[in-house]
C-alpha cells in the first residue's frame, strides 16, 4: 500500500511559537543543525499540504524543513487589516523565522497563493533566501482590470459565504487534483480545505486581488525555480510559462498532475526541492 499523507505526517512535529506579531502554528521535521527549507501553504490549504514533503525529512540529519499554517490559518493569529497584502504576510513570515532563530539563508517554497508570499518575503530579506521555488504559482489580480478584480474577490467571498468551509471544500477540491488521482489524495485535500477559517480565508482573497507577483519578482536576484502540473486548471501551465518567462526561465514540468502538485507529484516536487524521493 502506498503512503498516504496521514501516513507521511506522523513522524512529524507540531507546534506554535509567539512571535512580535501574535502565534505562528507550524510543523517540522528533519534533524539538521540549520533549518534549510521552508514552506507556504496555498489559499484553501494548511501545513498539511506539504505531508510528503515533511515526510521525506522525518529522521534525516542533512535537512530541516518548516511548514506554517499561515496567519488567519488553523491557531495561526490572523491580520490585524480586512485587506492585507503580501507584503504583510512576508513581514509575518520573516517575525516568524526571527522567533524561530533562523539565521541561515533557506530555501523557500511557495504553492500557489503561497508563492505571492515567498516572492514578497524573497525581495524584503535577500540575504534570507538561497533558493525561491515557485509551484504552481498565483499571479494575483493587481495588475488586471478592476472589474476582473471584483469578479475574483467577490466570486471566492460569495461561494465562501453560500456554501461554508465544508460546501465549498466539498465542491471545489475535486478541482485541485487530477483525473487520476487517487481517492484517498481526494479526501485529504477536501478535508484540508474544509477546516480553513472564514476570516482568515477572506483576508487572502483580498491579498490574492491586490497581489503582483511579477512585480516582486523583477527585484530579485536568488536563483528562482517555476513547477506546476500539466493538468492543472487552477494555475494553467500557460499561467506558469509566463510567470517564469519574467526571469527568462522555463517552467519545469511536474507531468499530469493538477493543481495540488505537492500531494500528487511528491517525488517530482521533492526533486525541484533537493529533498529525498518518498515513492509515493
């Protein structure tokens, strides 16, 4: 029988840490003396997206890996604004690593909505990050039209309010997956995303509406690293393309997997990450 991501999870730690802007909850895994990688969470997710990944560190001494449950996620506190940007998650990250005494530049990793926070992170501290890696990248809405920008914010705050965590978990999770995928990836992708919080999922909306991630990644000069699946309708592979032609990169390929590639692609996103493959 294959892992599965409760499987994968547990080996590995959870906990909360006070920092100069309220709770980050967080799970770890990995015995390096220097944290090396770390991981952001995409907009219906938590920390548990990145199971296989965390898994794959449990009990090595060569890597340490973090991965938040973001602010307004989980026992994470939320923002103190309606409309933060993602500037302000950045500064919540970098608190967060300081609480934390993180010293060492690390490998930082986004999915998704977390890829708005990782390039923003990326550009506030240069000296923090050796490696950005982007998978499955949120562009964000801040340089569309405004009406486009409405019609996203408003679409996500209107299903979120209609149909509740559960509803809308329920209804968009087969979304974030591939055909095949397999059933038991289905129900931890529903269940992930059935237990996000209201405000905190309404607070990145707003940040995803206003975000440029383009803009964030023209000021950086680490090495930079694009995945996504070829089967995602999320964040298309043409999305991607783009988001990796502003560094005159190519977008490297996952294979046919969707939008939740950390879960469906485990070995190939653990092999963009120099991270050890679960066979999975």
């Amino acid at each position: 029988m294959k892992l599965t991501p409760s499987d994968a999870l547990s080996g590995v730690v959870r906990s909360t840490v006070d920092t100069a802007h309220g709770k980050i909850q967080f799970r770890s895994a990995g015995m390096a003396p220097q944290v090396t990688h770390v991981l952001l969470h995409g907009i219906g997710s938590s920390s548990a997206s990145w199971a296989f990944q965390l898994g794959a560190a449990v009990g090595r001494s060569d890597v340490r890996l973090l991965a938040w449950d973001a602010p307004g996620y989980d026992r994470s506190t939320h923002l103190p604004m309606d409309v933060p940007s993602a500037q302000d998650y950045a500064e919540r990250l970098w608190s967060w690593l300081d609480a934390l005494y993180v010293s060492h530049p690390v490998i930082l990793a986004g999915h998704s909505l977390g890829a708005l926070m990782a390039a923003s992170a990326a550009r506030l501290r240069p000296q923090g990050v050796s490696r950005l890696v982007l998978l499955a990248p949120a562009r964000g809405y801040g340089d569309a039209p405004l009406a486009e920008r409405e019609r996203v914010v408003q679409g996500r705050l209107t299903n979120l309010r209609q149909l509740g965590p559960q509803g809308m978990a329920a209804a968009r999770a087969a979304a974030m997956l591939s055909s095949r995928a397999s059933p038991v990836l289905q129900e931890a992708v529903r269940m992930t995303m059935s237990q996000i919080d209201p405000a905190g999922y309404s607070q990145a909306v707003h940040m995803l509406g206003q975000a440029n991630l383009a803009q964030d990644l023209k000021c950086l000069s680490c090495p930079v690293a694009v995945a996504s699946g070829d089967d995602d309708t999320v964040t298309s592979p043409e999305g991607c393309e783009r988001v990796a032609q502003v560094l005159d990169l190519e977008r490297i390929s996952l294979g046919p997997v969707g939008h939740a590639c950390a879960l469906e692609a485990a070995d190939a996103v653990n092999h963009v990450l120099g991270l050890p493959a679960l066979g999975v």
